[in-house]
C-alpha cells in the first residue's frame, strides 16, 4: 500500500518539522514547504494527497491558499492549522472551513490529533459506497 503525501505548509520551521517527524511515523509521506507559492507548487506537482497548512504566515496566508487549492482541487483533502484561536473576531476553525478547509485545528496539538483530521478530510471527498 502506498503512503498518502501530504503537504504540510508551515513559516514555523520547529512547528513544520515536529509535526513532519509525527506524520511520517504514523505511515505518512511528507513534503514540507516554508509558505504558500512552494506548497501550491508542490501540490501542482508532486501527486499530493493532502495540504496542511497554516492560516498565519507572512506574505500569501493560508486562507488564500486554502481557497486557490480548494478552486483547483476541489476533492483535495485540506487541513487548516493556526496558533491563534481567533481571527479578526471569528473562530479560525470556522473562518478556515468557510473558505474551503475540511477540518481545522488549533494549536498545540499531537500529530495524531493531526492524521486523524487528514482521515477525516479525505473521507469527506471519497464517493459513498
């Protein structure tokens, strides 16, 4: 069985790293991008199966990310993960699924906490049976 390939986009190189490390132990093959443009590139190219990204980094965010990939993938399973509980006012969980994120998560978590939501947004665009 082939490993999924995720995504996982992250500015926070400790952060991008720890959660890596976790996914690849829970049978994941991981490509990390530092921001948005190289984590679209390498969705574009790389056979992903999934994106990860952070809804905070500095120049194209992950809300303009999650809606580019969410308008050329639309079965792409995507999770959204922020630092920050709130965004302008709002619940990122909920600003993040409005744009096109299929689960959302705050951190800190546990990269289990993380493969868990990837299984769950990739069960949310497999056809019923």
């Amino acid at each position: 069985m082939t490993a999924l390939r995720v995504c996982l986009i992250d500015d926070d190189i400790l952060v991008r790293d720890a959660l890596s490390l976790g996914l690849r132990d829970a049978g994941y093959d991981v490509i990390t991008a530092p921001g948005a443009a190289a984590g679209l590139d390498i969705a574009s190219r790389d056979g992903i199966d999934a994106i990860v990204t952070d809804m905070n980094m500095p120049g194209t965010g992950g809300a303009q990310l999650i809606a580019q990939a969410r308008a050329q993938w639309p079965a792409m399973a995507i999770v959204a993960i922020s630092g920050a509980a709130v965004i302008d006012g709002r619940a990122v969980t909920d600003v993040a699924r409005e744009i096109g994120a299929d689960e959302a998560l705050v951190k800190p978590f546990r990269a289990r906490v993380l493969a868990e939501a990837i299984e769950r947004a990739r069960a949310a665009h497999k056809p019923a049976a």
